[in-house]
C-alpha cells in the first residue's frame, strides 16, 4: 500500500528533530524542504545530520528569495506543492512560508499541520502583527501540534476550531544510547586532556550567549560548595570572552573549563561523565537538551523559565530560578551533594515520558 505524500517546511536540520522525522518517514512518503539551511551551524555539519535520515526521506533547500531581518521568505514554495502534490503540509511557526501555504491550502487540496516551538508565555503574548499571523495561519490550518500539554490547553482555549496534538522536541533514546560503546575511550581522553581525575563535573552544553543565563552560572557557582567540582561549558558563542574574563574576576578560572562546540558522540560522552547538567537560561522556548541528558541518565537541573518542564520530575531533577542568586546557589550546593540520589547503577535512561507514544500523534493525519 503507497504511503500518504507529506512535505515539511522546516529552517533547517536540527539534531533533536531528526528522530521525529524518521518516525513519520513511517508513516508518509516524505520530503523535507529547508528554508534556512545555514541556520545555527548546519552548515558545518550538513552532512553528517543528512546521513541520518531515514534513507527515503527527500530532501530540498531553498536559497533564492529575500530576507526581512532574520526571517526568509523563499521562493520555489508553490512549485514544490504543485510537482509533489502532498496530501499533508507541515509548516513550522508563524513564518512567512506559513502564510503562503496557508494561503493556497484551499487551492492545492491538502491538509494544513502547523508545528509550533512556542511555550506557554510565549503563546500567550504574542501580540500586533505576530498575533494577526498567527491567527490567519490558524484559520486556515486543520491541525497545530505544539510542545506540551500546558501549551495544548491554552490553544483548545483560544482557538477552539483546531485539532490541537502533543509532540515535543524529543529523541529516540535508542538512537542515542547506541554510542556509549565509544564512551570509554573519549571518557579517558577527555580526562588526560581537561585534569578531570578525582573530580565531579557539571555540565552545561549549548550556546554562549546571555539569554542561556551563564553568567548568572558563574556568579553562582562562585559561591557554591565546589570544592571537588569543575564547571564544564560546552559550545560556543559570541559571549565567550567575557565568560572567560568572568571566571577570572570571579576567582575561578581553575575550576572552569570551556571546551569548544561538541556535537554527535563527542557530546553525548560529557553527558555521561557529568554528575548532573545544568540549563540556566533567562528563557528558552524549548530546551531539547534536557532531554538529551536525561536519556544518558544525568540528573538535570533547570530553569523554570524553559518550556521543557513537562521532562523534570522529583525523580530525575529540579526547577528553579537562575534571576534568584540565593536560590540557584542552594539549589546547586543540593546538587552537588545530592544528584548520586537521582541515578541508578548503570546510569539507565531518567526521561519520564516515552518518545514512541509522541511521536505516534504524527500518524493521525497520514488517515
């Protein structure tokens, strides 16, 4: 029996979206149009995360058009839709290649899935031109699926006339785990080469840049119980040298270490080493490498401003508030004595949640 054709609109090829999309491969004969191709580093390391598609996946990258500000607005759209005829659209957010496949949906004879980023208090203030966006693309779409069951909620509330599903940024654990058979000898080499011996690691990986709150990390962790630890920060970003000149005001120059960007099993090895991983962020829509560190069994400590929190339980973690300095050191010192408690022997997977009964709602509109 054929598959459904399905087309995907999407910036470009992020690594915590590459599971999700091999699951609907499942489901559809599927192609993947990117409108934003060197976004956020997938230039460097294209080809890599394009060797992990599922094999009949298709692939398309839209370049000609023009730009407002950070946004593309791609030509080529409607030549797509014309020559695949796709029985399902997903177009991600409120953007400009939204607006068109909303426009034309009525025309071209498809179903209309939006995917949104958007956590709670982004949905709800959304406002001005956003807001007449939103509702526009809304109108005309059949279905929108968002991150959490908090955002779900809100949406059924205010736009009562859409089917409204669940499925977060989140990975096949079997994907991931499959690379800890390479663990041993990066673990060892890491060690030699950082002077990580005798030591508790805490782990932050991601950008470096001020909404990610790493100078609030710094601040607190100065005047934590940090007597045995290192603070490993992971990525890179246009804050760096003043996180560097921090930890040197600060005292603690020794006791942090800035790596450089990691990706893949050279990444997921500073998981496994970690005692627990921390995300500080001011604000994060998401947060998709909560759910990283909780598949290799790393107890996460995490801002209550992320819109991962459905992941955190009492069980593998804690909230709490990176702009509040007494509660982030407490937090921390509770952590750094305590996040043995979280984990099992064999450092087994901690996510709360399966990906299996997410990425499930995707097989829905294939009907």
């Amino acid at each position: 029996m054929l598959k459904p054709k399905a087309l995907i609109f999407f910036q470009y090829l992020p690594p915590w979206r590459i599971d999700v999309f091999n699951e609907m491969a499942k489901f559809y004969d599927l192609t993947i149009a990117f409108t934003d191709a060197d976004l956020d580093g997938f230039k460097y390391n294209r080809e890599e995360l394009l060797s992990k598609l599922d094999r009949n996946i298709k692939t398309i990258f839209l370049y000609k058009g023009l730009r407002i500000g950070k946004r593309p607005i791609r030509t080529g759209v409607f030549k797509i839709i014309k020559v695949l005829k796709p029985k399902v659209i997903f177009s991600h957010e409120y953007s400009a290649t939204s607006i068109m496949v909303a426009r034309f949906k009525n025309k071209y004879n498809y179903q209309l899935v939006i995917t949104t980023s958007d956590n709670l208090s982004i949905a709800k203030s959304v406002s001005g031109l956003k807001s007449y966006f939103r509702n526009y693309v809304l109108l005309r779409s059949n279905s929108v699926v968002v991150y959490s069951n908090r955002v779900k909620k809100w949406y059924k509330e205010n736009f009562p006339y859409l089917n409204v599903e669940v499925c977060p940024n989140i990975q096949n654990p079997q994907s991931l785990l499959k690379y800890r058979r390479e663990f041993p000898k990066l673990i060892k080499r890491y060690k030699e080469q950082f002077n990580l011996f005798n030591k508790k690691l805490i782990l932050y990986s991601g950008r470096l840049e001020h909404i990610k709150g790493l100078d609030l990390l710094l601040s607190s962790f100065s005047k934590s119980q940090n007597s045995d630890c290192i603070l490993v920060l992971v990525g890179e970003g246009s804050k760096k040298d003043d996180l560097v000149a921090q930890t040197i005001s600060l005292g603690i120059k020794d006791k942090v270490i800035f790596p450089g960007f990691y990706s893949g099993v050279k990444l997921y090895t500073w998981y496994e080493m970690a005692q627990f991983y921390v995300l500080p962020s001011r604000f994060e829509p998401f947060g998709a490498v909560i759910n990283e560190a909780l598949i290799f069994g790393t107890p996460v400590m995490a801002s209550k401003y992320i819109g991962a929190i459905d992941f955190v339980t009492d069980q593998n973690g804690k909230l709490f508030d990176p702009l509040s300095e007494m509660e982030f050191v407490n937090v921390l010192d509770y952590f750094i004595e305590n996040s043995g408690n979280f984990r099992s022997d064999n450092n087994s997977n901690l996510m709360p949640v399966s990906f299996q009964d997410y990425v499930e709602v995707f097989k829905k509109f294939a009907k």
